[in-house]
C-alpha cells in the first residue's frame, strides 16, 4: 500500500532517496533504465522491495552490504516487452545514480564484473531471493538470462546457506514461478 503507514517511516525515507536518486532498476523491462519511463508508477512499492533483494544481510537486524553489477555494454539488447530505443548513457548513469543511493544507505557495494554476454545482468536481483540467512537461487526461465546466475550464487555462498532452484522449476525477478 502506498503511502506506507506511519510506523515505516525510516524505511520510507529510503526507498524515496532511491526514487529520488533516479533509481528503476527494478522496474519491468517498460520502465527500465535508460526507457526514458519514470520510476514513480502504480505499483512503485513492489519495486521497491525488490531493490535490495540480492543484498547480504551479515548482522542479522542490519543489512550491510548489496551485490551490484554494472550495466552492460549489451544492456540495449536486454528482454522486453516494448521496442522503445534505450539510451545508454541514461540507463548507465541511472544505474550510477542506484549504486549512490545503496551507499547513502549505508551499505557497501560488492561488485560483480560486467559481462557484455549478459544483457540483463545488472538485474541482480532477479537472481537471488534472501530470506535472513538464506538464499535461493533462482532458476532463470529465459534461457539467455540463465547464466546471470553464476556469478552471483558465488557471492552469497559466501555468506548465506544457499538453496538452488532446479529444473523444471523457474523462478526469476517479480516472482514469477513455474513447474
């Protein structure tokens, strides 16, 4: 629900900061980085609580650290639904933009190196989902984002217990599941 209730104020005030820093990360591939569609949408909320989603928590209370990746070189080649031109230099600065406002937070950025192969792979939170100490790697259901996996699960089998999602069953960013 939007506006949140007065009790999630400090977790309000950061998830503006990021809309505010220029962050659509997370947005469906219509409103994704470097579209020209703004960030503020009907269901900005749920974007939101998907930015952090690959984040390291290592304190149990507090999150202390995101998993970021840079936006490809490829990343105009990334899947859609609309045919809309990306502007590179816009989603680049854009993804800019994310990783300040993650550092604003008080959270250090592990980054993964780029890879040009994966057009999507800034989107590492369509990678994982943390619950606590755990994480479950996702099982990319479009064949061309499978491997955006790889990199990632190296990341959190550092630091969480890690389950895998294995075929036949999918599940990738917003939630999207299959069996």
């Amino acid at each position: 629900m939007w506006p949140p209730k007065p009790a999630d104020e400090a977790r309000t005030q950061r998830r503006k900061a990021m809309l505010n820093a220029g962050t659509s990360a997370t947005l469906p591939p219509s409103k994704r980085l470097g579209s020209g569609g703004s960030p503020m949408r009907k269901r900005g909320e749920e974007a939101l609580n998907l930015i952090l989603v690959a984040c390291v928590n290592m304190d149990t209370p507090k999150t202390r650290y995101a998993i970021v990746r840079p936006v490809p070189d490829s990343y105009d080649r990334c899947v859609r639904t609309n045919i809309e031109k990306i502007d590179m230099s816009l989603a680049k600065k854009q993804h800019e933009n994310h990783c300040k406002a993650l550092e604003e937070l008080g959270l250090k950025l592990i980054w993964i190196k780029g890879d040009s192969s994966l057009p999507d792979s800034c989107f590492v939170e369509d990678t994982a989902v943390i619950f606590g100490e755990k994480a479950v790697i996702c099982n990319m259901k479009i064949e061309s984002r499978a491997k955006e996996v790889t990199e990632v699960a190296k990341i959190l089998r550092k630091f969480k217990k890690t389950y895998s999602i294995r075929f036949p069953a999918t599940i990738d960013g917003w939630g999207r599941t299959s069996n």
